[in-house]
C-alpha cells in the first residue's frame, strides 16, 4: 500500500504562565509525523516496519500485483502547492495570540493551558502561523480589569513579530475545533470577508438594546483594520483580528485612554461604545456573523457552535458552573490535525 509521510513541526506544549514569552518562543520544536495511507487512514509513526501494512489483500487493492510503490514524502507546503491555494496571507503573516494571567473565571477548567497550548500550536503548525503567547500579567494596572492588560498585549504581538500583517486575539476558554480552515479563505482576503461582514445587522449597545444603527454596506473591505463579531449584547472581544496599521495603532493607544478606563469597566464595553459613537471607527471594522469566528458553546442558531465552525467560545459557562463540563465535552469532539490531513482528500490530489 503506498504511503504519504507528512511531516508536521510543533513548537514545544504545555509551558507554564510564569515563563517569559522569549523563553517559549525558543522552545524545542518537536516534529511528528502523521501518515496518510490511501484508505484515509492517520497515525503517529516512526519510520520503521511495524507500520508497513502485511494483509496482502490490503496490498492488492492498494496497487496492481508486483508493482512496488515507494512511500512519499511531503511536506505540508507541498501539498498547499498542488492544492493551488492561493488567496493571502498565509503563514507567518499570520499571529494567533493567547493573552491571558491564567487567572479568572476560566479556572474551573482542569489543565486549561495545557490543552489550549495543544490545540492552538497544532493549528499554527498546520497552517505556519505563529502562535505567541503572553503572560499579561506584566500590563497589569492596580486598579483595573485584568482584562485591559490584554491591549498591550496585542502591541507586543506585533513588536515580536515584524512581519505579520495580521494578529488573532483568541479567548483561552476558546477551542479551535475545525483545524482544515485556513483564514484567508475563510475571512482575511478582501474578496472572502465581503461575503463574511453582517451587512445591515443591528449594532447593539452593550446591554443589548439596538443603537440605532446599523452594520454598513459602504464599508471598504480594502481599509479594514479589526474582523469582529458581536452576540446579543455588542460586540465580543473574545475572539478579535486585527491588521497591522497606523490607523490600528492609534486604536490601540485610544482604547486604552485613561478615560476609558474610568468610564467601563471592561475593554469589550469600551470598545462597542467608540463603535457605536464615532463613523470613522466604524468605517475600519467588519462586524462578522458570530458562528465565523466565535461560536459560543450554548446559544441559538446564529450564536452557538454547530459542525464545521472554526472555534468555540466557553463565554459565560461559569454562569452554570458548567465550564469543564462544557469544555471536556468540545475537546472530544474537535477535529485534529491528523484526522484533517485524512479529511481533506489528499489521495485525489495525488492521484491525479
């Protein structure tokens, strides 16, 4: 039976809140390997017999009698190559950050950071992305929301990563459950988002009441600076994209004004009010559909996670004091790399 060998590069797992962000980023890589037999069968492997198949009618259906076919070797680029896939930006363009203290009302979720790192790593691998974290305790102001801390953050993502035009601010109590979507095709290319932005949908104020206004159709996909999504109570940092610019910048440094800081008492509340109250602001946001970037666990049909969505968000779980319970029973049912590499067809590819 013939074999494809995929070689898959992880940056080292599990490392612990108190380490600098420098010290994981110099990780040991670890290089398993997964392979793709022409079943769609995936599995960990070394290189030796014990994974070369021995049921001679297996082998029979695999390949014509006599005609030996040697295993091939491949890397994920290779097979992005005959995939044609060609929409930006890829790779290290892209940052996907964890920003937390570890700290909070996720704390019920047993080895939380352990399991985040895993699933998030293992998707930048897949996609060469960067994933980057950040302790924010180090931001944090005595007298304010820890969750502020989660700006400068943001700032530091970009500094650590000179050539990245976008950055991922993804909520640890977030699982990435369908590894095989790649962000370009899924929202970041203009052509993709236009077709994502909830045009004419209610922009709410932060305690769920309409503003009056509504989700523009003149917005030009070519300017936008912050991808976001908003549930029934405005819009929901949980889950955030941001593109390096000037004007992404400025923002920054405005969100964190000392008079927002007294006026909310969280950055999602600030934010959604310089949504709500300035065009300019509005005219570099895309508010999304929920379920493209930030599925919830629980919700209706526009809010909670159904098959296929790229991540779930464990928003509000603590409220039911259902967080593990909740999060165990997602993390048994997302999608990995290995079963995406079966799930993507590559023996067709292949084949042709």
């Amino acid at each position: 039976m013939a074999m494809i060998y995929i070689s898959l590069t992880l940056y080292g797992r599990g490392a612990l809140l108190s380490q600098d962000v420098r010290e994981l980023q110099q990780s040991a890589s670890k290089s398993p390997k997964f392979v793709l037999d022409f079943s769609g069968q995936v599995s960990s492997l070394t290189t030796d017999s014990s994974n070369q198949v021995d049921d001679p009618k297996e082998q029979s259906t695999a390949q014509p009698s006599g005609q030996a076919v040697p295993p091939l070797h491949l890397t994920l680029d290779e097979i992005r190559n005959m995939a044609d896939d060609s929409l930006e930006p890829k790779g290290k363009k892209i940052v996907l950050l964890t920003a937390t203290d570890g700290k909070g009302n996720n704390g019920a979720i047993q080895n939380l950071i352990e399991m985040v790192t895993e699933n998030r790593e293992e998707y930048c691998a897949y996609h060469d992305y960067t994933y980057q974290f950040i302790n924010i305790s180090k931001y944090h102001i005595e007298g304010r929301a820890p969750v502020w801390a989660k700006i400068p953050a943001i700032q530091e993502a970009f500094e650590n990563n000179v050539g990245a035009e976008w950055v991922w601010l993804l909520d640890t109590d977030s699982i990435i459950m369908t590894p095989q979507i790649d962000l370009a095709n899924h929202l970041l290319d203009p052509q993709a988002l236009e077709t994502r932005i909830a045009y004419d949908a209610p922009i709410t104020l932060t305690d769920g009441k309409p503003s009056g206004l509504t989700v523009s159709r003149g917005i030009d996909v070519n300017k936008v600076d912050i991808i976001i999504a908003q549930d029934e109570i405005g819009v929901n940092a949980g889950s955030v994209l941001f593109r390096r610019s000037d004007w992404t910048m400025s923002l920054l440094q405005k969100w964190v004004d000392p008079y927002n800081v007294r006026k909310h008492a969280n950055e999602q509340d600030a934010l959604n009010h310089m949504i709500v109250n300035n065009e300019e602001i509005r005219q570099h946001i895309a508010i999304v559909a929920q379920r493209v970037i930030n599925a919830f666990s629980v919700g209706g049909e526009h809010m909670g996670w159904k098959t296929g969505d790229l991540v779930v968000h464990f928003a509000g779980c603590w409220v039911e004091d259902a967080c593990d319970s909740r999060w165990k029973d997602f993390w048994s049912r997302r999608k990995t790399v290995s079963g995406t590499i079966a799930d993507k067809g590559f023996r067709a590819i292949l084949a042709d």
